[in-house]
C-alpha cells in the first residue's frame, strides 16, 4: 500500500448513522491532503460492519469480536497505518471541510506532539472539554465538588480546568485536548506508546496528553478551523446506542469518567503529594462514584 500523509482513525460502536455522516464530511475534505481512513468496528451488533462493506470500499476496516473500549479499540490500528500523522476522530462528528488540511499545517509548521480544532456542540456552542488543564486536587476540588468554575467562568483562579480565563477564539498551549479531534505525528504517539490501555473510556486521551507532554512537546488548541461533536453519542448515552447496551453495560459508561480518574491520579499524581491529600482525593472520587450508581439506579 502507499504511503499516506494522514491516517483518520475512527473508533466505532453502534453508531452507525453517525458514522455514515462524519465519512461523508471526510469525503468533503481537502482532496489535496492524501489521507486514508480506518474504521475500527468495536464488536457492534446494528450492522455497522456491513454497512461500510457495501457503501464505503475506500474505507479500511478492522474488526473486534467485542467491545475492547477507547484505548483499545484505537490502538488496534496502530501497525496498520501508513500515514505521517494520525487523527484519532469520534464517529459522532462533522468535520468541515478546511479543518484537516488547516490543523496538520498548523502541527507540521510548528513541531507539536499533539493539536486539536475548535470543537462545538449542535447548539453552536464551544465543547468545553476541547482544551483542559491537567486535573489537581485543586482543580478537583473547584470543578467537580464547589463548581467555582461555572459561577466565576472567566476567573483564572477558579475556571482552570476548561481554560475558562482564556478566549476561546485564541490560539494557544494547553495541557489535555480531546479525543474527539486529536492530531498527532506518528512517531510521537509511538515514542509515548499509543493509548494506555488500564483506560476502558474516558480519561486515555488526557493521559496520552500527559505522557506527550511529559517527552517535551507541545499540545495546542487551534480555533480557527472546527468541527461539530454530537457529544456522548459514542459513550451510549443517545438512545439508539444506548438500546444496544444491557444495563451493567450501560452503568460502566455511567461510572466511566470518575473510574478513569482514579486510574489517572494513581498513575500520574499519586507521588507528587502526601498521603492526606491522596486519601481525601481518593475519597472524593469514591464518594463521586456513588452518587452516579445511585442516581442511575433512581433514574435521576
């Protein structure tokens, strides 16, 4: 096969409308970039695979037998591509058609380990989750207990984690950027090891964030291009993905986020503070967890 430019990597499982649309807004793109586009199946039951047989033979599929998750799932492809630089993208997105080309100028021309677009949700309104802070206990404390950061959105002290205090038109570093829309060198991703795979869903990519940053590069938010995000739709939480999954299935998407935070802390801060200020973290997080099965349970 040749050598591509870019190689697309999208995780898929049960979406497979959404899937059908981000391909045609790919088929929109700029057909100067050579790029290939990989559809990795995770063992989806509502004829996904069947579909991308019969409608998109351009489209290189790889197949599980199972959900392995987001880590997994995406790291299946990993010695198969045969771009420069691969995008990880959501099934649940619509790329315009400038923002591949604009976006991997952009990572070329200025050595970054990792760049992600402006990301906006069907309303218009900007993705929050786009560009994050690294989670501290701090940060922790504001955003997921106190919620200082939505009374005070633009306050550097308070609105840390979604880089509230920065305008979301300017270009600039971040720490974390999304799996949504996440662009990086191939050589950097097999420097840093791909996606950890102790991640089921939620949290792989900040972590991927952490260890490329860790190895001395740059991480950037770059808003002059987007793409639309149908959020959650591939975490199960649309009712047509959602009526794939059985209900312990489904509670693991739920707990997803703090579960995955766990993983985070333990790996990436746990020496970095003392054991007080581990155990009340720790605590936190549990404490989260169970509000989540109880709201679920009482449909909440």
């Amino acid at each position: 096969m040749k050598k591509k430019e870019l190689s697309i990597i999208v995780l898929n499982y049960n979406t497979q409308d959404l899937l059908k649309n981000c391909l045609e807004s790919l088929l929109k793109s700029d057909m100067n970039l050579k790029f290939e586009v990989i559809v990795v199946d995770n063992g989806s039951s509502d004829g996904t695979v069947e579909m991308v047989k019969r409608k998109y033979n351009w489209v290189r599929l790889i197949t599980s037998e199972k959900n392995l998750g987001f880590a997994k799932g995406n790291n299946l492809a990993k010695n198969d591509v045969l771009g420069d630089y691969v995008l990880f993208l959501n099934t649940d997105t619509v790329v315009n058609e400038d923002t591949l080309s604009e976006t991997l100028e952009y990572l070329k021309k200025h050595q970054l380990g990792a760049i992600t677009c402006k990301v906006v949700l069907p309303n218009g309104k900007l993705d929050k989750d786009t560009r994050r802070h690294f989670i501290t206990p701090f940060i922790g404390l504001v955003h997921l207990f106190l919620g200082l950061d939505k009374l005070f959105p633009h306050s550097k002290l308070f609105s840390q984690y979604w880089y509230g205090y920065i305008n979301e038109n300017q270009i600039h570093d971040v720490d974390a950027i999304q799996g949504a829309f996440f662009l990086s060198p191939k050589k950097v991703l097999d420097e840093v090891g791909w996606f950890d795979e102790d991640y089921f869903l939620d949290g792989e990519d900040i972590d991927l964030c952490w260890k490329i940053k860790n190895a001395g590069y740059r991480i950037v938010y770059y808003p002059k291009v987007q793409i639309t995000h149908i959020k959650g739709a591939t975490k199960g939480k649309n009712k047509k993905s959602e009526k794939y999954l059985r209900f312990g299935e489904r509670l693991r998407y739920k707990l997803s986020g703090v579960n995955s935070m766990e993983v985070f802390y333990r790996k990436r801060l746990w020496n970095k503070y003392p054991f007080y200020i581990n155990l009340m973290v720790i605590v936190g997080i549990n404490t989260l967890k169970i509000l989540r099965v109880i709201k679920y349970t009482l449909g909440i």
